[in-house]
C-alpha cells in the first residue's frame, strides 16, 4: 500500500518563497564579509589615529580633528565616486582590476567608518578624567602606562565607535552600488550584491515580499549590533 503524497508534493506551494534558492544567503555573506573586513583594517587604522591626536600635541591639530568631523557626514555617493575613479582604468589603482568586486567595496566602506570610528574613540580617549591620569602617574607609571590606563578606562566608548562604524558600513547603499555593481551570478548568487543594495533592487522592481524579507534580515543584524553594544555597557557597568 502506497503512502500519500499529497502533503508532501504541496509542501513546497506552501512554502513558496520570494527568492530563488542561495539568493538570501550568498547576499548577507558578501554584505557580512564586506562591512566585517572594511571595519576591522577601518579600526585597526583609526584607533592608533585616535590615541594620537588624545596623547599628542602638535601643529594643525585642530585642522586634522575638524577634517574627521566633517568626513563623519560625507556623501556616500561621493565617496563611492573617488573610489570608482582610483579603481577605474584611468586611476591609479587601474592595474589591479579592482572595479565592480568586493575589494573596491571593502575601500569605500573603510573610507566611510574611518571618521566615525576615529571621532568616537577620540571622544572617548579625551573624555576619561585627568584623576585617572594623575593616579597613574603618581603610582610611577611611564607615559606608556598612563595611555594603556587611559584606553582601559577608554574601551567602552571605542567599543561603540567600532559598532557604530559596523553600522554605517552595512546600511550603506549609494557607494557600494558604484563600486560594487549590485552584480549577481546567473544562478542569482550574490557577488557584489549587499542586503541594502538588494532590497533597492527588488522594491523598484516591484518585488516587496523579497525587499520585505531582505528588509527584516537587516534589521534583524541591526539589532543584533545594538545588543551587543546594551550588553558591552550593563557589563561594564557591574563591574564598576
């Protein structure tokens, strides 16, 4: 005697979704691995220009700190357009074939995260008391331990300049969109295609369930960030 079929062979009309299969994945993958990657060489770069300019004192000081300010609300599209062009054939960056791939992505994101990452840590580094300094110097600590105590005490606030930079980078859609391409393979795999690129994509072409889901997916790894960001400070907090 046969087993019925039926609720097996329906499962997939129940089960229907928007996208084909691998689409959703391979696009949170290359959104992850870019805005991951441009926000780790981003840290390692600001977080040494940040303990800089909180340590040191010397000519255009000032001009530098406004420069990062100012790039906190720099153009996305601007930056992705400078980007373009140094990897463009005509740029200096032309050789290396870097146009329309992940890597060119990787830059225009570093680019962007590099201000806020700086501009917060900086805050940061500068907003500790000077009895913190002071203590550390009248328990004979060098001036390298005095900067070490200051960044410990400093961390809770770079932590946040790094989330905050993770998050411009992986909501970012005008930059990555010029230099990335928003490509996809045949098979609809993502190679350049980003959750925010993609969800553009879809709700122009009138597919909202896909831009709906992508959508949530987002917000989802938003979330997640925020949490990681309450769950940094409560701990913080009791061990205070």
């Amino acid at each position: 005697m046969s087993v019925p079929l039926e609720p097996i062979a329906l499962l997939p009309a129940v089960v229907d979704l928007p996208f084909r299969e691998g689409y959703v994945s391979s696009t949170i993958y290359v959104s992850l691995y870019v805005s991951v990657t441009a926000v780790t060489l981003s840290t390692l770069f600001s977080v040494p220009v940040a303990i800089v300019l909180g340590f040191t004192d010397f000519p255009g000081k000032q001009l530098v700190k406004s420069i990062i300010n100012t790039g906190m609300g720099f153009p996305s599209v601007v930056v992705g357009l400078l980007v373009l062009f140094t990897v463009s054939n005509q740029g200096p960056l032309g050789p290396l074939d870097l146009i329309f791939t992940t890597e060119a992505m990787i830059m225009s994101q570093f680019v962007l995260a590099t201000p806020p990452i700086t501009a917060i840590s900086l805050a940061a580094i500068t907003g500790v008391s000077e009895n913190v300094r002071d203590a550390a110097r009248v328990l004979g600590g060098t001036r390298l331990d005095v900067a070490l105590v200051v960044i410990k005490e400093a961390r809770y606030g770079i932590a946040t300049a790094v989330l905050a930079g993770f998050g411009r980078a992986i909501s970012e859609v005008g930059s990555v969109l010029i230099v990335g391409g928003n490509i996809t393979s045949a098979e609809g795999i993502s190679k350049t295609r980003t959750l925010t690129t993609a969800i553009q994509l879809e709700a122009r072409q009138g597919q909202y369930e896909t831009a709906m889901v992508l959508g949530a997916i987002l917000v989802a790894l938003v979330l997640v960030v925020n949490a990681i960001v309450v769950r940094f400070g409560d701990t913080e907090a009791v061990n205070r």
